[in-house]
C-alpha cells in the first residue's frame, strides 16, 4: 500500500484559511483598512462597488512596499508585524498573523500597486486566485492601493451564498465604522461606486463621531473619562433621553481594535438602569486602553473578542465612571440653554418640492362614541368584511394561486398539516365565547377541538396579509402628515432606506431624502397615524436588518413583513369578548392563519379527538 498522506498545495491551503478570514465582502474590507492603518497611513479611501462583490478597493498614503515585499506579503504567514513568539505578548498593530492577503488573493483577482516615498518608480502585481499573473514597475503614488475584484469568483457556493447587496453593504459599512471610529487621527472616505457615503478628516473623537453619526449627536452626547492603573477609559455615552430603540449604536475599543464584550456591555447597561426604558438600548463609544500584555488579542481570526487579564476591576471602573458622567452632565437635562430642540429644524434643499399637507376629515367621527376595540381595530379591506365571506379561505386556504406565490414552501406545508383538521362548522358554531387568560392568550373551542391564540401573532398575521393585498392591488392608503417629521438614521439605515424607498412607498411611506442621513416623513400608512413614527420607523429597519432574509424575497414583502411585526405590539391588555372574536374573525380570513409571516405559530389547535387519546 502506498502512503496517503501529502501536503496540500499552497493554494489549496489559502483558500481553506479564506474560509475563517474571509467570510464576506466587510470580512475584506476589515483586513484591508487594517492594514492601511498598521502602515500608517493619514489618508484611507475605501470604494466599494457591488456591494464588494465586484470592487473592493482601498487607497492609501501609508509606508509603501519594496519590490519583494509586495510579492511576499500574499505568501501565506508572511507579516512584517511580528518576528517571535513573545511579540504576541506585546501587539501594537491590528494584523499580525500573516494570513489577510494570501487569503483574500486565493479567493479574488487582486492588483496591488504600491510605491514606498524613497523609491521611483512603484511596482504593480497581478494576482488571481493564488496564481501570480504578473508584477511591473508602475508610476504610482506614495502609498498602497490594492484591489478586489469579482471576490469568491473561484468558489461559486461562497457567492452564492452572499446576502443581498443591501445587507452586505451594511456590513461593510460597520466594518468601516469600527475602523474609522477609532482611528481619528487618519482622514477617511468610503465611496460606494461613485457616491460618498463617509468622510471624515482627521480630527478630534467628538468631531469624528458627528462627522460620521451626524450633527445631532453634537447634543447627544456625554463624555466619559477615567484614567487608573489597570484600564484608561474615555469616549461618549449618549444621554438617556436619545437611548434607541435598536441595539445599534454601542462600540468599544480596547487598544485601538474594535472588540465585543457582554460582561462590559452589561457594566454599561446596569449604569443606565431606570434611567432609560426597559427595551431601548443606550448609546456608547467607549474606548479602554490597557497594557498589551494584559490583554489577549489572539483568539479567533476576525478578532472581535479579547481577554482582559483584569475584567472584573475594569467592570467595576467603567460602570462607575459611566455613572458619574451620567450624573455630572445629566442632573437637569431639560436645562441646556444652547440649543432650543425645536429650533432645530434642517431646511428642505434647494430643489424640494413642497406638497401641500391633505387633512383629512372623517365625517362619521363622533367623539363620545365608545371605541370598542381600540387595540385591534384592523381596517380590512371591503371584501372580508361580509361575515360569510371571512371564513371561505380558510376552507381551502391553498387554492389562492396568486397568493401562494408569497407564501414560503414550508410556510404551505405546515399550514396545509394543521388546517387539514379544520371545517367550516367548527369556526361558525363556536360553542363557548372566546375567554383570555394572562391578559394575553384567547381561548376559544371549535366543533373539533381547543384552540388558544395569541392576539399579538395574530395581529401580526392579519397585519400582514392585509398589507400585502394592498400592495399586490396597489391600492395602499397613505396619510399625509401634518407635520412631516425628520428621523435622523445611521449611515447604514439611511442607505437601506434609500435602497428600499420605492418598497416603503408601496407600502404607504412618503419619504425623502432630507440629507445627512436625514429622512422626511411626510406620510405614512393610513393605518398607523396615531403610532409614534420614528419608534416604527426604527424598528421596521431593525426587522429588516435582523429578520431572516432569504435574499430572493420581494423587498415589498419584507418591508410588509418588518410592518407587521412592528405594528403587532401588543401590550398586555384586557381584550372584550368582541375584540377576541374580531381577533379570531380576522385571523381565520388570513390565508395562513396558523402561522406569523416569520414562521412562528399564532395560535395552538388540539383536536378532541388527540384530547381523548390523551385521558386514555
Ligand atoms: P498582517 O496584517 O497580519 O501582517 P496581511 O496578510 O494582512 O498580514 O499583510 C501582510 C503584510 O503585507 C503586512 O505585514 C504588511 O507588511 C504588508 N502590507 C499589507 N497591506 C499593506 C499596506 N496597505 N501598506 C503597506 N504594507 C502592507
Ligand atoms: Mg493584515
């Protein structure tokens, strides 16, 4: 028998070690910004194209490349950052396993062109798929400038498997943020094709945070600062009052690297408690220094967790430091004399057209009729008004082709499963009221069995399904409002929503592009005039940031799906029998009943006939 064993290929290798570096486009552009910093550049540019799947390119004025290291540094392992096993100790760059390039050049179609200041001419190299293809000298500027093209275009199941651009796009633009935001000595621009989503010149943290969060955080945010022998902490937390609904915002760096840490998360938010209500998150910036030999850095590849030698003391500082800042800048917050919040009204450009607010008057309205179902009040469209009509779909749920287009495959095949059991009667000769228990869930009995429903989900669903025919029929009603309202987003949800502008108007958002990531709101969904716009808004986007994305969906259907979600709050609340059949009405028309648009069960059904089998 021969030996089996062999080494493999050098780039066969790289392109296993990709599989850990390179995950995604942002994966790419983390380890190409970090490196513009670790060769001390002033100046980064990054231009995405494609969401990186085409372009990733990332310009710098740092210290350059001699000939042989710009073929050397794609070598696998090869690093000028550290030389022994002790450096470990003591890491003063962000790279330094020698693995970035030669991972990324085994997956892409890379062109480096690099010049240091002391050299002519600069050299250009050519490299695809680990494959040199050529190296020349070039006149080119002091610095590196290095390229990414048509990246995993050897590994099709890696592309394949990329996000829409959308989402992709948003996780480069973190990467850029936690590179940008620590780094404020060094001018950034991020170009998306030809587009400047960022720029931000050198200058001090607070300048680099407005410079890339926005003007409003000028007033937004309070600064922390504590110098002890075991940790330096300083950076912004925002004030309670602008806390988010989404966990968005809350960055720290330790050592000028962007880290994650849930025990020092939890230091934070235990120095916001009460200060802020229970589901919004606080702001944060905070930026630890410690000894490099009192920190591990070298855990995982993508390097977002580290080990602090001395966590618990570092808790302790930083929760009392953020609860001093709290209580120095925020005794009487409703005192500051410098700005007057309702003078602070961003002009319409120059070219925006003024639409003439619509006020609507309902001439039905009667201000001492009693609302009797306030809470679950879901105008239906005009077709399963009629009482009968209602019920049909549920009896053959399935035969609504134009609707099944929609619905997912195992959407179809759990419904198909537990609506087999189901039959007209059951739903008209409802034997019993419906009774809620917990504040919460219905209970009602059907000719077949129990069914307990949960009025949020099913909100959720009825939500949905209306949403969506109003689309499909394009016939959303919109409200204009009164007041437009400005909601300032981060660069990424500012993006997304202009990606998605169209979608959102389909689905009876009115919204412009106001500048600096600014929208103008000037309508909404007829349906949630009364809802706080931006708490919606902002959690519409973090549904369609966090819910499941397919990728192919219709952009309409998870705009209609994040709405759903968003607008099914439910809070805890005595429903009256009416509300709970209403509930139970709506529900029942829904071509899914059983099921929310992500998939979870809005209601329990157990059929007397398993109730029997079970007192046996
Ligand atoms: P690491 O950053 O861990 O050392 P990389 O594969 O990212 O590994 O880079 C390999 C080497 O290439 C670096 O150590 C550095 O010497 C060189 N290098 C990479 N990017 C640049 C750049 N933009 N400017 C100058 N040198 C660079
Ligand atoms: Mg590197």
């Amino acid at each position: 028998m021969p030996d089996l064993i062999h080494l493999l290929p050098d780039s066969v290798a790289n392109q296993i070690a990709a599989g850990e570096v390179v995950q995604r486009p942002a994966s790419a552009v983390k380890e190409l910004l970090e490196n513009a910093v670790d060769a001390g550049a002033t100046q980064i540019k990054l231009i995405i194209k494609d969401a990186g799947k085409t372009l990733i390119q990332v310009i710098d004025n740092g210290c350059g490349l001699s000939e042989r290291d710009a073929r050397m540094c794609f070598e696998r392992h090869a690093t000028s950052k550290i030389q022994t096993a002790n450096d470990l100790m003591a890491i003063h760059t962000l790279g330094f396993r020698g693995e970035a390039l030669a991972s990324i050049a085994s997956i892409a179609q890379v062109e480096l062109r690099t010049k240091r200041v002391d050299d002519e001419v600069g050299t250009s190299i050519i490299i695809e798929g680990s494959e040199f293809k050529s190296q020349t000298p070039v006149s080119t500027p002091d610095g590196t400038s290095i390229s990414v093209k048509n990246l995993f275009f050897n590994v099709p199941a890696r592309r394949n498997f990329l996000k829409s651009n959308t989402l992709e796009l948003k996780y480069i633009i973190e990467e850029f943020l936690r590179v940008a935001l620590v780094n404020t000595e060094v001018a950034f621009t991020l170009y998306n094709h030809d587009r400047i989503l960022h720029q931000a010149p050198a200058s001090n943290l607070k300048q680099r945070l407005v410079a890339l969060l926005g003007n409003a955080y000028n007033q937004r945010l309070i600064p922390v600062s504590q110098e002890t022998g075991i940790v330096n902490i300083h950076g912004f937390i925002g004030k309670p009052e602008f806390s988010k609904k989404t966990r968005g915002e809350q960055y720290f760096f330790a050592n000028g690297r962007f880290i994650k840490n849930p025990y020092l998360h939890h230091a934070i938010e235990n120095a916001f408690q009460q200060l802020i209500p229970k589901d919004s998150f606080p702001t944060y910036f905070i930026y630890l220094t410690v000894d490099p030999k009192n920190i591990d850095v070298n855990i995982h590849p993508t390097k977002t967790e580290v080990n602090f030698q001395d966590i618990k003391s570092i808790y302790a500082i930083l929760h009392s430091s953020v609860r001093q800042s709290i209580g120095k800048f925020n005794i009487s917050p409703s005192l500051d004399f410098e700005v007057e919040p309702s003078m602070e009204i961003t002009p319409l450009p120059k070219d925006a057209e003024v639409n003439q607010p619509v006020i609507k008057v309902d001439p039905e309205y009667n201000p001492f009729e009693k609302k009797v179902r306030p809470q679950f009040e879901i105008q239906m469209p005009p077709r399963v008004k009629a009482y009968e009509e209602q019920w049909k779909p549920l009896y053959d749920p399935l035969k609504d082709v134009h609707f099944k287009q929609e619905v997912p495959e195992q959407e179809i095949q759990a419904n198909q499963q537990s609506i087999a059991g189901w039959n007209q009667e059951d739903l008209k000769s409802k034997s019993i009221r419906p009774f809620q228990v917990q504040n919460r869930y219905i209970i009602s009995s059907t000719q077949s069995g129990i069914v307990i429903i949960d009025p949020q989900k099913a909100s959720e669903r009825i939500i949905y399904e209306r949403l969506l025919t109003s689309f499909e029929n394009n016939q959303v009603s919109m409200q204009n409002q009164l007041h437009p309202q400005t909601i300032l987003l981060s660069p990424e949800d500012f993006e997304m929503t202009m990606e998605l502008i169209d979608d959102f108007a389909k689905a009876g958002f009115g919204i412009r592009d106001f500048g600096k990531n600014t929208i103008l709101v000037e309508a909404v969904p007829a349906d949630c005039q009364e809802t706080n716009i931006t708490d919606l808004f902002e959690s519409i986007l973090e549904e369609l940031k966090t819910g499941t994305d397919e990728g192919k969906t219709k952009h309409y259907v998870r705009v209609a799906r994040s709405m759903a979600k968003s607008m099914a709050f439910y809070r805890k609340t005595r429903l009256q029998p009416e509300e709970m059949e209403g509930i139970i009405e709506q529900l029942f028309a829904c071509k899914v009943p059983d099921l929310t648009p992500g998939g979870n069960p809005t209601m329990i059904f157990t059929s007397f006939e398993d109730l029997n089998k079970k007192f046996k």
